[in-house]
C-alpha cells in the first residue's frame, strides 16, 4: 500500500467497499425482503438504532441513538433517547409524537411534514417502499453477505426529502441492517439497525 493511499484511508477518505452486483431475479427477492420485514400476525420486531447526520454545514456529525418497534397492524414506535428523548408513533392513520412526557398530535405545515416523514420512514423499515413503483425506482444489488436496494423518489414531494435511499438487508435473514438517505449538497442521514 502506498504511502498516499494509507494517509487517504487514515483519513476516512478512502472507503474499502465490498463488489455489489445486480440480482438476476430482482422482484422475486424484493417480495421476499419485502415480506421480511413485517412482524407476524400479534408480534412486533424490536430495533435499536444509531443515526448519524451528516452536513457540509456541520462541525461535526450529529449522532442519535434510539429504539425502533414494529407492529403487525401498521404500528410504529420510533423512539430516540439520546441526546433527548423523543417519539414518534404511527398507529394506523393516526401519528403523533411524545417529548417532555407529553403527547403531541400533528397539525398545520410542520405537522404534515412530519407526518410526511414519519410515514416515508414507516415504508422504508416495513418494506413497502421496496415493491412501490409507484414511489420509487428500485435496483437490487447483493454482495456475499448483504443486498442493497437502491431507491430513487418519482415523487416531487419525496424528491424535496432526499436524492436517493439505500436500505441494506442482511442475507440471512433479510431484516434491514441500515438505511442511508442522501440529501443535496453532499448531506445524508445513516442509520445502522441492530434486530433485538
């Protein structure tokens, strides 16, 4: 290894990355993954998570930490907690969230937008958004051991929130290991899940 390239990965510049490659029957195994990510019939799948923000605009990366639980009836607890404690919950049509112990439901502009995003997030970790092509333009790339579904917004409204999405499910399993929603002027979101 050159002296140059050592300095670049010392950096973080340099990424070593693993060789994806397109899956030869892509919609067979979106349905599979897809169906993967929902709870059984009176279950729920429990997360934790890590998010890290990253902007241009940052000093440094802002990380939160948090739960993530799914429910078999279109239920979502997305609960940060730390650096604060925050929820947001979808149960069925109603969304709301829960900060300084008070439950907030969502109105007006900040609150469709919420809601917006809330539900956008809902479709990313059940597995929704990877059959929708309505939503999304969706690709299917596998490694040894991950596919990554690479998800670009049809939508205006969806192309406002991000460029492009990138969910990485493990092999096995097929439950998300993380999500990475890249935004414009190089800022993006990365999210690492741990199935509990």
């Amino acid at each position: 290894m050159t002296t140059a390239l050592a300095a670049l990965m010392a950096l973080g510049l340099v990424l070593p990355t693993v060789a994806q490659t397109p899956v030869a029957n892509s919609a067979a195994v979106l349905e599979q993954i897809a169906g993967a990510q929902q709870p059984k019939p009176g279950k729920t799948l429990a997360y934790t998570f890590v998010q890290t923000k990253h902007s241009p605009l940052l000093a440094q990366d802002a990380v939160s930490k948090g739960n993530l639980t799914l429910g078999s009836n279109r239920t979502m607890r997305w609960q940060y907690t730390e650096p604060q404690a925050f929820a947001l919950v979808v149960e069925g049509d109603s969304i709301y969230t829960i900060a300084g112990g008070k439950r907030n439901s969502l109105s007006g502009a900040s609150g469709k937008m919420t809601r917006g995003l809330a539900q956008m997030m809902m479709q990313m970790t059940d597995g929704a958004s990877l059959t929708n092509d309505k939503l999304f333009e969706t690709t299917l790339t596998e490694d040894a051991g991950s596919y990554r579904a690479t998800l670009v917004p049809k939508r205006r409204d969806m192309k406002r929130m991000m460029q492009q999405a990138m969910l990485t499910f493990d092999r096995k399993t097929l439950r998300i290991k993380s999500v990475r929603l890249m935004e414009k002027d190089d800022s993006y979101t990365q999210i690492d899940f741990t199935l509990q």
